[in-house]
C-alpha cells in the first residue's frame, strides 16, 4: 500500500526523478556517463554553496559509504581526529574512526545536548596531533542542527580541517561550505534532495582532495583519491557505478537547483515543519528540542503518557502515513519523529495532521 513517506529518508520523490530510472541504458565507459557525471558533479557545488575551489564526487553507496570513504581516506598515521558527538550519527562517525583505527578524542555531549564550544576549544589546544574536526550538521536522531558556524571558525583558528557529515542536512539547510569554513562533506540522494538512496556524494576542497594518494586510503572501495582521480581524469568512476540513480540524481539536483531554488526547497521544508509543529503544539504535544535548535526537516516529538510508541506507528501506518520511532533511550520515552523531506508540500503536512489527531 502507497504510504506517506514522513520518515528522515527514504524520501517521496518528484515525478521527474522517478521517471529518469527509466532512462535508456548506458555503459559507464561511455561519453555519456562521462557527460552526465561532470554535470553531477558541477550541480552537486552548488547544492553545498562551493566554489571552483571544491570538487565533488559521487559513491555507489549510501550516506555511510560518503562517510567512510573521507574518513578512512583523509588520515596520515600519525594525525589524530576530534570529534563531536551528541547522537547517533556523531556515534556513527566514531564507529567509522575506530574501524580504521584513527585516533580520536571524542567529545560527547549526550544526545540532543548543544557541544560546549569551550571543551571543543581545550581539546584542540590539548592536542597538537588533531588534523580534523568532524561532526554532524544536522543530528537526525534528534533533529538538532549543531553549530557547524562557530566549530568552522575554531578549525580556522587552530588551522585545523573541518568534516562535516551533512547527509540530513543537504538542500534541507544553507550548508554554505564557504562560509562555514568546511573542507569536506557528505550527503546523499535519498533525503532532503529528494532523489533515491544508493547515490552518496561528497564534496570538499579540490587542494586537499587532490593531494590525496590512493595509498593514504585505508580501503579499496570507497578511496577517495581513487575516486577523485578518474572523475578528474575522464568524469568516470573506479568500480560500476549505479548508473540509474545517477540520472536520477541529475533530476533531482536540476528541480531542487533550478526549478523549485535551493532557498525555495529549505523555505518549503520550514513551511511543512512549521505547520506539523504549530498543529503538534495545538495537540498538546511537548518536542524535544526548542525550536531554535531543530532542522528545518525533523520534529522530534513526545506521545501522550500512557501511549505506546510501537503501537502508534503501526496504527500510523495502517492509515498510511510513515513515522519513525525515536532512537536509542527515547524509544523508551516514547518520543516519534517526523520529517519533511522529499515531495512533501503544506497540505499534505495538513492532512497529516488530522490523521494525527486521531491516533494521539
Ligand atoms: C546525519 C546522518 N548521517 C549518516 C546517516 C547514514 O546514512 P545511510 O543510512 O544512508 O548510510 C544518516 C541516516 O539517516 C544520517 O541521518
């Protein structure tokens, strides 16, 4: 049964993008591969607000596979990461830096807890082998946007690099690398872009990428350098691509670019959030976060006491509508979340809400 998607990814997608799986077959060796991936690599600028400066490729994988391939393509053995962490994706990130055995001092903040910026100050000063600072922007498991600003201007100060996972945040918020100072990011098609899941990308500063050796990577599939070099070289990928998610990625990239404007999309997103937030409060409904710390996309949000969460998003579900249970201990609170992201428009954030009403 079709079911509104107001989960935090996989997303409802646009006509367009769902019609572009059906593009005729290409080989990925072809000049019209090569065409249509230096194009995606292009847009993909643009959705992160880079400049000539940066460059971007595109993974067969999802959100992870983008982490993964900076993360254990970026270190020098004897550099050491700091990371900040206040949910599951930060722990995520940690998961990943341990894997490949990259030293971290890992600042945890307990989830849904703005980083104290001092402790991200005396950390840097503590530790002369730190070479980047890797976060989250936007922590879906709770919904927070962290200060990626201010972490940017502290990576500027001690001249430190700066990852920034923005796999929920991506055409959901301004991420303006510039600004915030980012060397390199991530995202992925199956969320705030609203194309599919299985096409990552990652964009980040063409002087570090470039330096990159395939040696310094410490895996063969998801090597940065191995993947930078062949894009620059012919716009090609090292291994078989997921050549039709990518002309679904072009689809999405051009109604988010050029047909609906990135200042459109995240002004759509706030809109929807907006309403489903105003309409949750009416209920009586408490969030987790104040307002001035969430997305533009996730609502993370409290059931009635004596209601069970499990239950409620079965029944959610039968009525066709797709919400997430929290994560980790708010699973026990009974918290839920709900997104925007992807086709979602304000009457359909309005229709969701009657729905709601009705189960809470
Ligand atoms: C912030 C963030 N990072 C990483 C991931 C992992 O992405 P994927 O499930 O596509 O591997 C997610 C997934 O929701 C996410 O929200």
């Amino acid at each position: 049964m079709k079911s509104y998607l107001f989960s935090p990814g996989p997303v409802m997608v646009e006509e367009p993008v769902r019609a572009a799986l059906n593009h005729y077959d290409i080989c990925h060796r072809s000049p019209e591969f090569e065409a249509l991936y230096a194009d995606i690599q292009q847009k993909v600028l643009r959705l992160f607000e880079a400049d000539e400066t940066y460059c971007s490729v595109v993974i067969s994988g999802s959100g992870t596979a983008a982490n993964e391939a900076c993360l254990s393509s970026v270190f020098e053995q004897e550099e050491e990461a700091l990371l900040l962490s206040n949910g599951e994706f930060g722990e995520r990130l940690y998961e990943i830096l341990g894997k490949y055995q990259i030293p971290t001092t890992n600042l945890t903040f307990g989830w849904g807890v703005l980083p104290d910026l001092d402790r991200v100050e005396k950390a840097l000063k503590d530790n002369p082998k730190i070479t980047y600072i890797c976060m989250v922007f936007h922590e879906t498991s709770t919904g927070m946007i962290n200060p990626v600003g201010e972490v940017g201007q502290l990576a500027k100060k001690y001249g430190k690099r700066f990852f920034v996972d923005c796999v929920s945040a991506a055409a959901g918020e301004h991420v303006d690398v510039l600004k915030n100072n980012i060397d390199l990011c991530t995202s992925v098609g199956g969320k705030c872009l609203g194309a599919y899941p299985g096409a990552a990308y990652v964009c980040g500063r063409e002087s570090l990428i470039s330096a990159l050796t395939p040696e310094l990577g410490r895996n063969v599939y998801l090597n940065l350098a191995k993947h930078y070099r062949i894009a620059k070289k012919c716009n090609q990928t090292p291994n078989t691509p997921n050549v039709t998610l990518f002309w679904a990625l072009d689809a999405a990239l051009d109604w988010t670019l050029d047909r609906e404007t990135l200042d459109g999309r995240i002004q759509r997103y706030r809109e929807c959030s907006g309403i489903l937030r105003n309409g949750m409060k009416e209920m009586g409904l408490r969030f987790l976060l104040p307002e001035e710390q969430m997305s533009s996309t996730v609502t993370s949000v409290f059931l009635p006491d004596g209601k069970n969460v499990a239950d409620f998003v079965a029944g959610l579900a039968q009525d066709g509508y797709t919400v997430y249970p929290g994560k980790g201990k708010y699973l026990e609170m009974n918290m839920f979340q709900v997104a925007t992201m992807g086709a979602i428009y304000p009457d359909d954030c309005r229709k969701f809400l009657e729905v709601l009403q009705k189960h809470i």
